[in-house]
C-alpha cells in the first residue's frame, strides 16, 4: 500500500470534548451504515501503532465479538446528513461494499479517519462506547471504601513478599525511591469490571487479585503516572510502553518494552491486560461528536424557535453556537438534497 493520506484540518466530526481533551488525531470508525467515531487518540503520544494492535484493541476495549480489520478513510468526503451528524462516505453506491482501502495489518495507523471492519465481512449494527470518567487513582478516591472486602492498599506481608522478589524499578532498574503498588486494584475490580472479561485469569475470582502478581515494583514518581493512566503496557505487543497522556515537566523517560523474564512475563500479563483495559477506555474508546449533542439537545434547539421557516438565516442567532452555525449550514444542504 502506497503512503497514506494525512489529515485533513480539524473540523465538526474531530471536534468532540474528548477529542480535543486528547488532541486527537486519528479518528477510528464503526462500520455500520452511519458510522461514527468508535475511538480516537493521539498519534504523537502513542507512537507508532500498528493496524493489527488496533483491531485487537478494539475487540478487547469495545467488547467486539469479532476479529476486526482497519480501512483508511483519509481524506474522504462528509456527507452532513443531520445537524452535528456527519458520516464518511465510505461505501460504493447502492451497495455495502467499502470504496477505501484496507490497510494491511502490520502497517503503521498514521494521522486521520479509519473504519473498523469486521473481518467476518459482515456490517456492524451501530456502536456507541462512551470514554471512561475517571483514572484508576482518581477511582480509588470514590466514597466507597465501604463497599469492598479489600483493601486499597497493600498488606505489608504482601508487600514484604515483594520487596523480596523484586528490589529494582520494573521500568527502569533504578533501586532509589521505589514502591510496591497494584497493577489494578482488586478492590476495584467487583464494580467497575466487565465479568466476561478476557485477560488470562477468572474475572470472578477475587482472591487471585490479592497476590504478589498482581503487585509491580516501581519508582513513586513513575507508579504514579502508571495509577493515573498516563502510560500502559500491552502484554500482547512485545510488553510495548504505550503513553496516552503528556508526560509532568523532567519526568522520567519512558522504555520502549518491558523487558521480563518469561516466568515473571506469565505472573503479571493478566494484571497489565486489565490495566491496559481500564486505560483504553479512558484514553482511546469514544470521542463522537454525537455524545456531544445527543439528538434531545437538538430537538431543543430547534423547539426554541431556531427553524429556518422562522428564523431567516441572516438573523445572528444562527452564529452564536457551534451548533446554530451548523444547523445554518445544513438547512441549504438538505434543500439541495430534497
């Protein structure tokens, strides 16, 4: 495949809070027959990501059924099919058939739009994630401490187990200013986990979260970071560092991999992968503009007077919102449609 097409300037279907909270730029697709944003994330930050690693990404974050495939839908057009609802157009006439191409799967996901395809071929029905609301350590600060049979700190005996095993920072070597953490909290892993999830241990076998796998070795500074979500790491790409988040000013340098030993490996990939889970969906899943202005926000509008048989289009209230000057530019498109 040839070098794909960058991005277009930032416009209304980039423009959701997530998005812009993320400076995003790469915006993933759900293929149904009005797609929208699936996901969206900063390239910069990230690095390289291949095809493959978001497909897989898709299917463990979103609860996919399916293996799924990426197309590139750079630099296509927009069909504005509603006000603050745009879609790619993707298929080939009359048809169900993508007119983009696929990128292959080991192929690096540059800046801009891509669909998500299923690689059983069939159209998905319309998917809505919403992005998670809080990092792990912002959770951990919930009201709720009642609630849960363990608690959000480490036991010292755990602890002391670990300091044992491990005396040097996971990231780094360093051997100064290090703790010993969780990788997920089990405490937060009852209420705010999907039960069917697949990560290598049983979901609903608490006591298998309170052991030393689930504990990492690491400088303060750096676990801090780790707690918010700034950065994971996926287990099933080589133990590649993914950041999704800028790093505080003289922060630590982040490694490409974690390198482990293949017993140490197969002790905390179920922990990671959950960690991975939780970040994803606070820094990759969602990002639509239609979260933004759910279709009751519309109606709204409109139901306040603001139709075009009301309100000639040179009246300035149609330029005093991102969505009465979308409105403003719809109402002459649909009159051209009809």
């Amino acid at each position: 495949m040839s070098e794909l097409p960058r991005a277009t300037p930032v416009d209304i279907p980039h423009s959701s809070h997530v998005a812009q909270k993320r400076k995003a730029d790469t915006f993933i697709w759900w293929s149904s027959r009005v797609p929208r944003v699936f996901a969206c994330f900063n390239s910069r930050l990230t690095g390289p990501v291949q095809a493959k690693t978001i497909g897989r990404w898709i299917k463990f974050a979103g609860a996919r059924p399916h293996n799924m495939k990426l197309a590139c839908a750079t630099g296509v057009p927009f069909r504005h099919r509603a006000i603050m609802r745009y879609t790619p157009e993707i298929f080939r006439s009359n048809s169900d058939e993508l007119s983009i191409p696929f990128v292959g799967g080991g192929e690096e996901v540059c800046r801009g739009d891509y669909v998500c395809w299923p690689e059983t071929g069939e159209l998905g029905s319309v998917v809505k994630p919403r992005a998670g609301l809080a990092s792990l350590y912002k959770a951990k600060q919930f009201p709720l401490s009642g609630m849960f049979d363990v608690p959000f700190s480490v036991p010292g005996q755990l602890q002391q187990e670990k300091d044992e095993t491990q005396k040097r920072c996971i990231l780094t070597g360093d051997l100064a200013n290090i703790e010993v953490g969780w990788i997920f909290p089990p405490a937060l892993l009852t209420y705010f986990m999907p039960k069917n999830l697949e990560i290598g241990i049983p979901m609903d076998q608490p006591e298998l979260w309170t052991t030393r796998s689930n504990l990492i070795t690491i400088c303060k500074d750096l676990y801090q970071r780790f707690d918010n979500n700034e950065f994971s790491i996926d287990v099933d790409d080589g133990f590649k560092v993914y950041r999704f988040l800028e790093p505080p000013d003289g922060a630590a340098e982040l490694p490409e991999r974690l390198q482990l030993g293949p017993s140490e490996a197969d002790e905390i990939a179920p922990f990671l992968r959950a960690h991975l889970f939780w970040t994803l969906s606070l820094h990759f899943l969602g990002g639509s503009i239609e979260d933004d202005y759910p279709i009751h926000i519309i109606r709204d509008f409109l139901a306040d007077g603001m139709e075009e048989d009301q309100v000639p289009l040179d009246d300035p209230r149609w330029d005093e919102s991102v969505m009465s000057r979308d409105a403003k530019r719809y109402i002459p498109e649909r009159e051209q449609m009809e």
